[in-house]
C-alpha cells in the first residue's frame, strides 16, 4: 500500500486543532532532543526535521513511502544536521548505540510486528536513550480507525507492550474531547457517528479536508517546516486509571 495518500504534507488545509496536534507532539519530541543524535521513524513530509535540527546534534529521518522521502529531503540539502533516507521500521538498518532518542508519531498502528519494531528500537538505541510515540487513543469515544491500520493500541496496552520490551514507562494523553451542549456540536457529533459506522469518513488526507472545509470553513495551510507559531500547546496530563475515553491521544515517553 501506498502511505502518500494519508500522509500530513505542506499545503493541505488543517484545522486549529490538528495545528495545535502536530505541534504538541513534536514539542514534547523537541524537549528530550536537546544535544541529542535523533531518529525519526515514519518521518512523513519531514515538517518537524527542522523542528528538532534547531536543537538536536543530528536528526535522521526514515519513512517507507517514496514520495515522503522526497519530500523530506529537503532538509537534508538545507539542514548540516539532517538526513533523510528510505527505510523500514521493523528493520532499522543502524548500527547499535547509534541513537539517543527515537520517535514514531502515529505510525504504531500501522506497523505488522509493534514487537519487532521494539527490539530494533532497543538495539539503535544508546544505554538511557528514550523512545517517544505518540497515538490515537483507540478507546475514546469519538474513534475513528484508519482504513489501513493493522492493530491499534489503549492506553493499559500501550504500556504492557512497551513495558515488556524493556523499556522503563511515562504515559500521558492529551486533547481532551470537552462535551459541548450546544445544538451545533450535537449535531455534528451525531452526524460524525453516523459517518464512521456508516464507514463514509474519506480515506486520504485530502478527502479529509474537502470534508473540514465544509464543516468549519476556512482552513489554515500546513508550513513546510513547523514552528511555534504553528498551533497552540496543549498540556500533556499523567494518565492516573484507565481506561481514558475522554482524551483523543496517547503519549508514550520510554526510557532503557
């Protein structure tokens, strides 16, 4: 399968929310990147490389789909500190000790091994480095599944799988899905059930945002590199129970 379609890419119309999405987890990213030698896997378009390049020694970003990797590389010309190149998250073709600090941002659920994926993770990565992911959160109540994912991961999952592969666990999430009462948002939230279990949500990021464009209007573009004047911050809060269906992301920071 092509990830072209799907993929996050400079120009597209994006809502505030998913800006303040996309900044959210690459700050959290950006906060452990410090002096760090950084790999990201699933890079997409490449819009957080120059993100973390501001901080990081190096930064190297891999993804799978040709078209991403084109796109990423950008950077590489750009950037000193930034490499792009194709490759495989269950077969990181790095030697040991190579990274301090590894990220996958909503690519988990694609992956057919999470497991293999993990044990390489734990090789490329450096004694104390850290692994950061960031997911939807499959157990709140306005989930949608990707048409191409394979396995998706609660919050009391997540942390098993990345607990029994070795790694110490914070979990965090975020984007609370606050209740409004109004009649718009009552509608809209019937309207949104009724599209997913009726399977009529677009597929491609495209089709998404044709869709965002109807419902809210005006749209702002995606930059070709973020900032912090993409988007809003939203705090992270520390999972205390589970389950939690009232936030719509999941936030892994695991440490060796």
């Amino acid at each position: 399968m092509s990830f072209e379609g799907i993929t996050e890419t400079p120009g597209i119309g994006a809502g505030s929310e998913q800006l303040s999405i996309l900044r959210t987890r690459y700050h959290l990213a950006r906060e452990h990147a410090v002096g760090k030698r950084v790999l990201e896997v699933a890079c997409g378009a490449g819009m957080g490389l120059p993100y973390l390049a501001a901080v990081a020694q190096t930064v190297t970003g891999i993804d799978i789909e040709p078209a991403n990797v084109t796109r990423s590389s950008r950077w590489a010309r750009e950037l000193d500190n930034v490499a792009v190149e194709a490759g495989d998250a269950l077969d990181l073709e790095y030697d040991d000790d190579s990274f301090d600090e590894v990220i996958l941002f909503e690519a988990l659920y694609y992956l057919s091994d999470p497991d293999k994926f993990l044990s390489e993770v734990r090789r490329v990565l450096s004694p104390g480095g850290t692994l950061i992911i960031s997911s939807v959160n499959c157990e709140w109540h306005g989930f949608n599944p990707s048409p191409f994912s394979r396995t998706y991961f609660g919050a009391r999952d997540l942390e098993r799988l990345v607990r029994d592969a070795g790694f110490e666990v914070q979990m965090s999430c975020g984007f609370l899905d606050a209740v409004d009462h109004s009649g718009k948002a009552k509608v809209l939230s019937i309207v949104k059930r009724v599209a997913v279990k009726l399977h009529l949500i677009p597929k491609t990021m495209r089709g998404k945002t044709l869709l965002k464009r109807i419902v809210f209007g005006k749209l702002t573009l995606l930059p070709d590199a973020l900032t912090d004047e993409v988007g809003e911050l939203e705090p992270r809060v520390a999972i205390p129970g589970h389950p939690v269906g009232d936030h719509k992301f999941l936030y892994c920071v695991a440490t060796l």
